[in-house]
C-alpha cells in the first residue's frame, strides 16, 4: 500500500512537472520578441565596416587613412552626422587630424611646445561641415557626418579622416590596436566588435597600372540594432483601399502615448498658437522629436491606398507623411516587401530598385527613394511634409488575389527601421467577405486555453 502511495504520487508529481513545463513554454511562445536583435532578414550582410590603413612611419608613430564604409543596402547615417570613439591600448596621442576633429582636447598640460590635437585615452571623433578649407580636407570628407546607403547614392557611402598618432610603435610588432570601439549615428544603435588585422589594402593609380599598399590595415565591423537605437519605433503603416470605406489607421500609441503628465511638451496640435514657439524651444539643438499630436505618436506614418483594379494590372498609392515639426528627412527611402513586387511595371515620381535578401529567384523586396532635387527632402511636418507615389502592378494569375488583405504590404521600413503594421485582423476585406473570416486569426489563442484547460484539469 506505501509502494502503491509512491506511485501515485510520483504520478501526480510528474503531472505537476508537466504542466509548469508547458505553461512555461506557452509563456516563452508568447512573449517571444517578433525580431531579433541585430539581425535584420531584409539586409543579412548590412555593417558598417571601419578600416583603419597605416599609411607611413613618423619618429613617434604614424599617419593612419581612417575609412568608414556603409555597406547597408537600406539605412543610412543622417544629421547630425556619426560619432566614432575608441580607447587607446597604451598612451597614445594624436598629433593632429585631417578632415574630423575630436570633440574635447583632454588634458595635454605634460607637453611642452608643441601641444597635441587629444590626449583623451578614450577620444570622440566627429566629421567637419561642408565647406571646410581645402588644406583640411581629404578625399571623402567633411560631409557633416552623413554617410548613404550604397544602393541610393554610391559616391556618397563612405567616409574618411586622416589622424597622426603618437607615442605609439613604429613597426608593424610594436603597434597596438585600439579597442572598445564605438559608433553614434547619431546616437546609440550601432555595436562594434574587436579590431581584426587583416591583410593591407592596396591602392592602385588612376591608370591602374601601379599599385601601393597600406603598411598595415586593421577592420571593425559594426552591426545596428533598432532595440538599441530607440526604445519606441519611429514610424507606423496605414492601410485603405477602393473595395471599402474603411480606412486602417496607425495602431494606437505605435511611437508611443500622448502624457502630458509624465512627459510634457512632447507634441503640439497643428492648430496651436504657440507651435512655433514649441519648435524652437530647448530641445531645437538636442535633435529631440516634437511630433504632432496624433493618435499613433509616430514621426513618419506611410500610408498604403490599393487605389483602381483593372483586368491586368493593379494599382497602390503610397504616401509618406512627416509627423515631426523638427526634422527633414534628407535622401530618405522606403522599403516595403510585397509578393506582387516582381511584377512592377511602373512608378511615379520615386526610383526604385529590387532588393533580393532571399536570392534572385524571390523578388518581394523593393527599396523606393525621391528623385533628386524634386522630393528627395522629406520636409518637416506642415503641408509640404509629404512625399507620394502611384506603384503600377501587373496582376499574377497564379497568386493575385484581393481577399484576406494579400494587397497590403507584408513589412514596411523607413530609413531602415521597422514600422509598426496594423494587426492583420483589421485590414480592409471585400465588401462579400464576412466579418466570420477573421475568426481563424483567434484560434492560436484558443487553443492556448484549450491546452492550458487540459493541463489545469489533470494537475
């Protein structure tokens, strides 16, 4: 009978185990983040990569060409421009710099005579402003900071400096990389790994027919993270379309909620009379968001309208609105993915290019930027902060389908960070479409309950 006693308990014990075990994975399941960190499926390879060349040997150190190269098909670094920090391995100075500058000189009162740029063991350098005097310059400088993205503006996705350091070693063995680095765009977003030397860059003439090298050349890599950038997303997706009246606003509180008790002054209504005022109050210079008051909360807001359907073709009009009273948005660009892309027969006032994270046989990617000198500045919020076009699509016999809300984007971006979507429940539906279609959505929930019932009932 005590054996017996055993059993069942041991029974009863192990149901108990059970259950907590499968309550905790219900919990891991749905509380799992949508993405992760800092990968981003649409730009797998994306980075910044930070290339360090030592061009020549000085009495107490060298003189290093300091690129940063944008290989992110989508996000670039805007105003105010990057922010590049390290600290030094030993106690190195830097004599002087070429086309940046470092934000504080430190403390260099052990010098005589000839005073250094930054004795900061942890210096922050930043880029010069346009229009710098050519004996301050190098190739690929002084652009305030701003660097694009590849695919939009190729000539502009790289940026240098050259800095002079010393105290430092004089021969390939003696030298110590930096470590720690860092790298604002403007602010935080960006992790950087360990400097890694590699083989040294070589640099060929104009006629390619000689080429240099680099005495010695180290890389760091570093990856963003939307999570890291900003606590709150920066824009939201609207939806519409000509099949019904509806129209799918911006899920509530998407950038955040209007509080005026905790977080005062953090929008205005367009209509207010001291709007100008709010503009340029203190957070004017800090580069702090002063937003509309809208429901959503969101800077930028893009709008999705499935505007006429023909026998062939189908037709999107897609419309980017600035929500934010402080900000021009400068060679901005959209990224939205959609099964329909592959058959883009023609856009209006946007350039386009395919992008193909997946391989070339999946095009459901595209990247949409302003044409130059006509809407490539996104202005700040007011009637001119909108920029608009029509997508022309030619229908896919196999796959073209208005139901279940198929004509609506799959994911939006803007400037590379990830929009907030509408919930798929609430999308448009066909006016003969009941209102009953949208239970299956509910029936993960449901059977979350179902399970849990279960569980509880034989504990």
């Amino acid at each position: 009978m005590p054996g017996t006693m055993a059993v069942g308990g041991g029974a009863g014990s192990s149901r108990s185990v059970a259950c907590c075990a499968a309550l905790l994975v219900a919990a891991l399941l749905f509380s799992a983040p949508a993405t992760t960190e800092a990968y981003d499926s649409l730009d797998p390879n994306g980075n910044i990569t930070i290339k360090w060349d030592i061009m020549q040997w000085t009495p107490d150190g060298y003189v290093a060409v300091v690129t940063m190269f944008n290989f992110q098909q989508f996000r670039h670094i805007q105003a105010p421009g990057w922010q590049l920090g390290w600290s030094w391995a030993k106690k190195e100075v830097i004599w002087s710099m070429v086309g940046a500058q470092t934000t504080e000189q430190g403390d260099c009162s052990k010098f005589k005579g000839n005073t250094p740029h930054c004795c900061k063991k942890d210096p922050t350098i930043v880029d010069l402003l346009p229009g710098t005097p050519y004996n301050m310059q190098i190739a690929n400088c002084c652009k305030a900071g701003v660097i694009n993205t590849f695919n939009q503006d190729p000539a502009n996705a790289a940026s240098s400096f050259q800095i002079s350091v010393g105290l430092a070693g004089t021969t390939n063995k003696t030298v110590k990389v930096p470590k720690n680095f860092t790298l604002k765009a403007p602010g935080p977003g960006y992790t950087c790994g360990r400097a890694m030397i590699v083989r040294p860059t070589k640099f060929f003439t104009q006629d390619g027919r000689r080429a240099t090298q680099a005495l010695m050349t180290w890389n760091v890599t570093c990856t963003y993270s939307q999570f890291l950038a900003q606590k709150t997303p920066s824009c939201c997706v609207s939806l519409s379309s000509f099949y019904n009246d509806t129209i799918v606003n911006c899920p509530t509180c998407s950038c955040g909620c209007q509080n005026n008790r905790t977080n005062p002054g953090s929008c205005v209504n367009e209509n207010s009379p001291y709007l100008q005022s709010a503009i340029d109050g203190p957070g004017k210079w800090t580069g702090q968001p002063l937003v509309q008051c809208t429901s959503h909360m969101c800077p930028i807001r893009i709008h999705w309208h499935v505007k006429l359907n023909y026998k062939e073709y189908w037709r999107v009009k897609v419309t980017i609105t600035n929500f934010n009273y402080r900000m021009n948005y400068t060679q901005w660009n959209l990224v939205v993915q959609h099964p329909n892309f592959d058959n883009i027969t023609q856009l209006f006032s946007f350039n386009y290019k395919p992008l193909t994270p997946y391989g070339h046989k999946i095009n459901d990617t595209a990247m949409f930027w302003g044409v130059k000198f006509y809407n490539d500045l996104l202005m700040q919020a007011g009637p001119l902060g909108n920029a608009q076009s029509e997508i022309l699509l030619r229908k896919d016999s196999m796959a073209f389908t208005f139901d279940k809300g198929w004509a609506f984007p799959r994911r939006v971006y803007f400037n590379g960070d990830n929009c907030v979507m509408p919930p798929p429940d609430a999308y448009p539906w066909l006016p003969n479409a009941s209102p009953l279609t949208k239970q299956p959505l509910r029936l993960p929930l449901l059977v979350f309950w179902i399970v849990l019932a279960t569980l509880l009932a034989y504990a």
